[in-house]
C-alpha cells in the first residue's frame, strides 16, 4: 500500500509547482521535503500547508486508516498572540511501550522543533 509520503511527493510531482517554490514558501530545506516524502504517516498541518500551496485537497487521496493515523490535532486554546509565527501543536502521545516507536515520535516532534526554529529564524532575520 503506498504511505503518506508517497502520496504527497505525486500531488507535488502533478501539481506542476517545483519543489524548490514549496521550500521556500514551507521555510524548510529540500532535504527535509525528501525525508518527509519517505515517511509512512505525516502530520495534518504540514499536509494542509502543502495542499495550500498546489491547490490540492488531500481528504480524498488518504484512505480511512491513513486518515485515522493522521495526528489530527487542534489546538484546545485559541492563541491570543497575534503575531506571524506558526503555532506548533504537539501530537497526542500513544501510551505504547514500544521503544521504536516513541523513538519515532520523538524524533518527528525534534524535526518540526527544527523547522519552526527556521521560520522563526527568516521572519526574524529574513533571507540570506
């Protein structure tokens, strides 16, 4: 069965919109796009950032269990800071005791540590 990744690099690749227009509007490198083109479950806000950009809705290309592993996850309290930094939300812990899969959470919760740092870092500074 094709993972989340896949389906996302193909809307991209159909899209006709470049990779490189992507990064720059997401703020991130290319290497992180291609690490999250390999990745089995992605998380809805980098989905829908993604969608945002090539037009493209994907509700219809997930299917229901790909769906159900999507980390849907709202923030409880509206932020009543109105400046331009994206809110990060954090995904709901599963109590499993698998260790390769809290590694795998963690790791996912790092990266989109990483990125919010580098949007926060090309508002603040802006482009090289």
């Amino acid at each position: 069965m094709t993972h989340q990744g896949e389906i996302l690099q193909e809307a991209i690749k159909n899209s006709g919109i470049s990779i490189t227009r992507i990064v720059e509007e997401l703020g991130i490198t290319r290497p992180t796009i291609y690490r999250k083109f390999k990745e089995e479950t992605i998380d809805y806000n980098f989905v829908k950032r993604i969608g945002d950009i090539i037009n493209h809705d994907f509700s219809n290309d997930f299917t229901v269990v790909q769906q159900s592993s999507l980390p849907f996850v709202t923030p409880a309290i509206k932020s009543v800071v109105t400046n331009s930094v994206t809110p990060r939300v954090t995904q709901v812990q599963n109590l499993e005791s698998d260790p390769s899969k809290q590694l795998l959470v963690l790791q996912t919760k790092y990266i989109a540590l990483l990125e919010a740092y580098n949007e926060l870092l090309l508002k603040v500074y802006g482009p090289k």
